[in-house]
C-alpha cells in the first residue's frame, strides 16, 4: 500500500539557517512526489514536483529512490517560508495520498 | 483565471442528516478531486471526477458519493452523518494531464452536531 511519512509534525529554525524538511515514501509503482505548502489563511497550493527539478522560492527537493525519499531543502530560511508543509504521492488519476505535514516556523 | 470555488464555505448539521458540497472548478478544468482533512487523519482523498465520470475512488464508506456536470462542477454528498464526518472538505480542479498541478479551493467546513 502507498504511504507518505513526515517524521516530525513541527521544525523550528532561526531566520538565515538550512532547512531539510523530510518525507518518506512507500510505492511499489513509479512514484510521482509533490511538496504543497499552505501559509496561514491562504489554501493549499503546490510548490514544486519532482519531475520538474526546479527550484521555488529556493527550495529545492531531489528524489532519491533508493531510500524512498524527497526531503525539501532550503539553505537560509526565511520568515515568509513559516507555513505547513505537506509532502504528496501521486497514486493515479489525481488521487493524492498526503503526508501529516509539518509546521515550519522561522524565527526572526 | 478565478480560481476554485467551494460553497457554502461553513455547515452545521446534525447526525443523520444529509448533505451536499458544490466545487466550481478552475474555467477549462475537466478533472475535479475531493479530499477530506481532519485532524486525525489529515488529507485523504476521496475520489475524483473527470468529464462527468468518476474515475478514482478512495477509502470511504458508501455514504459519500460524489458526482460531476456536464460544466465539471462538481457536488459530493454525504448522507447519514456521523460525528466522524466534521471535517474540512477540499476540492481541487486540474487539467487533464499526466502531470498537471492540482489547484485547490479554500474548502468546505462541516460540523456534525
């Protein structure tokens, strides 16, 4: 059965410092991984999917299929990335199966 | 583009009743996904539709049914409620893709009393 896992429910940082926040995934097929984030008040919105390799608002997430991961990475984090972070697994014909998320807060 | 819309946006209903949700997808979006997010089991999904078929179907009793027009808005309704069913209910809209990026609305809040 496909499963996503988000080990830790909040991270706390420091303004300027790295971030990794991890996702873990279960999926005997070809996985297809998403990060959405959703500010306060705002709805859910996609970030970045792993098939684009690209990097938004500087972050980044890499695909590493022999640990079933797709941690998302920023260098220097800033106060604006404070937000919920949820990493997704596409399982076929939009049927996203969700991590628990995690509660990223950056302090100044 | 306006983006996708949920109505009504809060609901109070009591056990046993029946209810139904509307999603007004993004204009052009075929495709319409339901999700139910709580605080204990967080996002699920529950099936999605795509040119008035459903497609996909989740983990979810036959109390919840869902069903799409021929302009892909979508309603689901949930009959019988139960107090497990207070939840926030999303939808999201894509374009038919093999990657597409799902957009979702701000969501539906019921509470069962």
């Amino acid at each position: 059965a496909q499963r996503v896992t988000q080990p830790e429910k909040l991270l706390s940082v420091f303004k300027g410092a790295p971030v990794e926040l991890k996702c873990n995934y279960s999926y005997s097929g070809s996985p297809e991984l998403f990060w959405y984030v959703q500010y306060s008040r705002q709805r859910l919105q996609l970030l970045l999917r792993h098939i684009s390799r690209e990097s938004i608002k500087g972050f980044t997430a890499d695909l590493n299929k022999g640990e079933t991961s797709f941690h998302l990475k920023k260098p220097f984090a800033q106060e604006e990335d404070s937000a919920m972070y949820y990493c997704a697994l596409n399982t076929g014909r939009r049927a996203l199966t969700f991590g628990s998320g995690t509660r990223l807060q950056v302090q100044p | 583009k306006a983006g996708v819309t949920q109505t009504p946006r809060y609901l109070i209903k009591t056990r046993g009743q029946q209810v139904t949700l509307s999603c007004s997808p993004i204009s052009g979006h075929r495709s319409v996904s339901w999700y139910q997010q709580t605080p204990g089991q967080g996002l699920q999904f529950l099936f999605e539709y795509f040119s008035e078929t459903q497609r996909n179907k989740g983990n979810f009793p036959g109390r919840f049914s869902g069903r799409q027009f021929s302009n892909s808005r979508s309603e689901m309704n949930v009959s019988t409620l139960e107090l497990g069913d207070s939840a926030l209910y999303l939808c999201a809209s894509s374009s038919d893709g093999l990657f597409n990026e799902q957009f979702f609305g701000p969501g539906t809040r019921l509470t069962v009393l």
